[in-house]
C-alpha cells in the first residue's frame, strides 16, 4: 500500500478507507470534546463534587492537548503516520475505558488527562494521513469531507451524550468509544498507507511540550483552586507563580532551540498575530460559555441531559449550514470585516444568555440568544482561518494551522478556569439554583465583553485583504486554497485544524 500514498483518489475502495479510518479517528476525539460538558451536573451529583472538580474533568483532558498537539505531528512525521495514529487511538481507547469505569472523581480527572495526550496524537495524525495519503488535486476535497464530517459529529454529540446519560449512564459516553475506535483500528491496519514526514530525522521538541504542559497546569491549578482556598493561598499563589515562569522558559527555550516545536519567528507577521489573539479571545468566550450553560440550563431550569444537549444544536447546525457562505463572504471582502462584525454578533448573543433564568421560556430566551451567538461564531470561523493561513511563511500552513487550532484549546482551558471564578462561582454554588443563576449572568456578561474585544482586535491587525507571503506555489494553489477553505465547518472546542503545504 506504501506505493500509493500520495496518489489515492477519492472515488476509489482504498480513498474511501482512508477517509472513513481519519473521519471516525478525529471524530471520537471531537464526540468527547462536545458530550463531557451535558455530564457534568451528573457526574458532580454522582461523585458529591464541589465545582472546581466538574473544572479539572474538562480542563484535565484539555491541558494535555493543547500541550501535546504540536509535538503529535512531529511525531507522526518521524515515527510514522498511521503509527502514532493507531497509538493514538489504542491509548485514547484505554483512557476512554479507565473514564467510564472511574470509581472515584480523582480517577476520571486522571483518565481524562490521559484521554487528551491521545487526542494530540489522532488529531494532527489523522489530517497529516489525508495530506500525505491523497492525490494533490483530491486533497482540498478530501480535507473538506473530514473537517465537514467532523462537524456533523460535534452537531449529534450533546444530543447523543444527553440521550445516554439520562437512559443509562454517564458512563456511557465513554464506553461508547470503544466500539468506535475498534472500528478504527481495523480500518487504520488493513487500509491506511504507512507515510512520513521530510523532517522526520529533526530532533523532538520535548522540552518545550513540557515546559507547556506545566505552565498552563500550573495557571489552571491556581485559577481553580483560588475561589476555594483563597487568592492569598500560598498553595494558589505559588501554582499561579510557577505556572508563569514555566510559560516564560518555554518562550526562552523556543527562541534558543535550534528545532523548537513552536518558532517564533510566525508571530512576526502582525495579521498572524492578530488573528490568534482574535482566536484566543473568542474561543475563551466560548469555552467558557459552553462550561457554564450546560449547569445552567440542568441545575437552575431544570433541564434533563437530553433536554440540555438539544438546547445546543441549534449552534452547530447554524455553522455546518453556513460555514461555507461565510467563507465565500470573506473571499469576495475580505477578513478584517467579518473578523470585526463576527465576534461583536457573537458578545451580543452571549449577552442575551443573561436573560436565560429559571422561569422563562426557551424559544423566547435561550434560543434567540444561541442563534445570534452561533451567526456571530460562523461569521469569524471561515475568515480567522483564511486570515491565519495567508500569513503563514511558504510552507508553513500546518504549523500555522496547528498553532492556531493550539491558542484556541489553550483559550478555552483557561476560561473554563478563570471564569466562573470571575463571576464568584466556586464549590457547591452549581447545587443552588439561585446563586449559580446570579453567578451565570456575571459570567455571561464578561464572556460577551471578551468576545467583542475580539472584533476590535480584529478592526486593528488584520488588514482589508488577507496579506499573504510571497514564495513558489503550485500551480492553481490559491484557488485551491480558497476553495479548501471556504469548505470548512468548525468544532466548538477549536478552529479548523488544517495541513495544506501546497496552499499557502
């Protein structure tokens, strides 16, 4: 099969296995990504949790990949594509299987940790097979088809995950992995093309995934326990200190490696600059709307899980349905208009989740909010992600791609963190409706603002037309590229993940 990598078609039995093998890899990871947050008044009543743990059950499995889903492609690219995939998806399976039979809270927060260092392995894995695997002229197409399948999961995962934890069990959400993943073994051994990277022989960046790995944990876990312990906490205090200077090594130690997993030198270009900063922004709003709601609507409404999971469809219908139009939108005008207008839609909608209390109907409430939210949302995605690519140096569009897709996880884990803590929520405030409905309108209230600061960020670094580096490009790239593209949907945890060498 080796012999063909680089040349499958999609219309043929051998492209169609390798599309499904990379489909459902990156669609378990995204299932997980949408399902936990409908869980977690469940599983806080099941363990008798304060808030900080249901946190550390998101912010565990994010902190990881985050940290480790640059140095997922690097491996990928040494060792073997469908190699580290297929790790990926047997370790992610393992992870999965220690979550759903997870005695205690602190077991789960562990498995859930291990669950996201197999998610950096699939994820990048699963795109750089598509990338290597298929012809170049099949390959916008097929990057297409995985980003858009991968929505349609993101869509059905609250929805899924409400029905099997009101059916049978919490549990299930993460035993349900296993057959999934079973699937994708099979497919990834018997169908998937053995590829590797040009630098495959460059040496690993450890250093710098963990010097990541510890700042961001070291930032969450002061963030997390400050409500509870105290800001003045010497405990909070040092975690928050440490957590600071380990970020800071981490910026020394990639500007003296002479192969750092993430080089600076990117961020020279004020679009690429800008456009993270804009990703940061909104998808730490988003992150931390999407945390909060799901307690909202189950703990002071009175929503089932399958109740609570149906509320948020209307979010990822919006952006499949629309992702595309946006995109055309912002060939024909550019980014920096639908960048400025995008996010300030959005903060608008999440302000309108202020007026989501006990008492008041969901089609006169929730529902105008989440649609005025999701317009703004579609609006930013196709744009920001144009805007990242364009900026990228010649040859760096997965580099780009990853750092990006990387600022957005590492956006929502310390929202997650940080702002129910901003809004005074902390303990067992999510046990009393009243408070936690107080805390919630705070809590939207600040996300709109951080969301909106986005598009004037936007307004002032991104410029009327997307500037690109000059360099060598393939014949009919750019048009390949737009049409790649406009054809993304997005996940709610993170920007389309993307790898096009040939398209920047």
């Amino acid at each position: 099969m080796g012999a063909q990598a680089g040349g499958l078609r999609l219309g043929t039995s051998a492209g169609r296995w390798v599309l499904l093998a990379t489909v459902l890899g990156s669609g378990v990871v995204m299932l997980d990504g949408t399902v936990v947050n409908i869980a977690l008044p469940t599983i806080g009543r099941d363990f008798h949790t304060q808030l900080g743990t249901l946190q550390w059950t998101v912010t565990a499995y994010t902190l990881t990949l985050a940290a480790f889903i640059l140095i997922g492609g690097s491996l990928g690219d040494r060792y073997g594509r469908r190699r580290v995939f297929v790790i990926g998806i047997i370790w992610f399976a393992a992870a999965s299987l220690l979550c759903g039979i997870a005695p205690t809270s602190t077991i789960l927060i562990a498995a859930r940790a291990l669950q996201g260092v197999g998610g950096a392995l699939l994820t990048p894995g699963s795109l750089a097979i598509i990338q290597s695997s298929f012809h170049p002229d099949e390959r916008a197409h097929a990057i297409g088809l995985w980003s858009g399948f991968g929505g349609l999961t993101t869509a059905v995962g609250p929805f899924v995950g409400g029905y099997l934890i009101q059916a049978v069990s919490w549990r299930l959400i993460f035993l349900i992995n296993l057959p999934l993943v079973a699937a994708v073994l099979w497919v990834a051994l018997r169908h998937v093309p053995e590829t590797r990277g040009t630098s495959a022989h460059e040496p690993l960046d450890l250093t710098g995934a963990a010097l990541t790995a510890f700042g961001l944990g070291g930032l969450i876990y002061g963030l997390i326990e400050g409500p509870t312990r105290g800001w003045s906490s010497p405990v909070v205090l040092a975690s928050l200190a440490a957590g600071v200077a380990f970020l800071a090594a981490f910026l020394v130690a990639e500007h003296r490696s002479a192969h750092p997993m993430l080089p600076l030198s990117i961020f020279r270009s004020r679009q690429f600059s800008g456009a993270n900063l804009v990703t940061f922004l909104v998808y730490g709003a988003l992150g931390g709307a999407i945390f909060l709601i799901p307690l909202q609507l189950q703990q002071a409404l009175g929503y089932s899980p399958l109740a609570s999971g149906a509320a948020l469809l209307p979010v990822t219908f919006i952006m499949l349905a629309l992702s595309a139009q946006a995109g055309k939108l912002s060939q024909r005008v550019g980014p920096r208009i639908p960048m400025t207008v995008g996010p300030i839609v959005a903060g608008v909608g999440l302000a309108l989740l202020w007026r989501v209390q006990p008492g008041q109907p969901y089609v006169t409430t929730f529902l105008p909010a989440i649609v005025v939210f999701s317009l703004g949302l579609v609006t930013t995605v196709a744009p920001l992600t144009a805007a990242v690519l364009a900026a990228a140096p010649v040859g760096n569009a997965g580099l780009a791609s990853a750092v990006n897709n990387a600022v957005a996880r590492a956006a929502g884990l310390i929202a997650v963190a940080a702002l129910p803590a901003m809004a005074g929520l902390a303990g067992s405030a999510y046990l009393h409706p009243a408070v936690f409905s107080a805390g919630f309108q705070t809590a939207m209230l600040i996300a709109a603002a951080v969301c909106a600061a986005g598009g004037v960020v936007a307004l002032l670094t991104i410029p009327g037309r997307a500037v690109r580096h000059l360099g060598a490009r393939e014949p009919g790239a750019d048009e390949a590229a737009a049409k790649e593209r406009a054809g993304f949907s997005c996940g709610l945890d993170a920007p389309p993940l993307c790898e096009a060498e040939a398209t920047v």
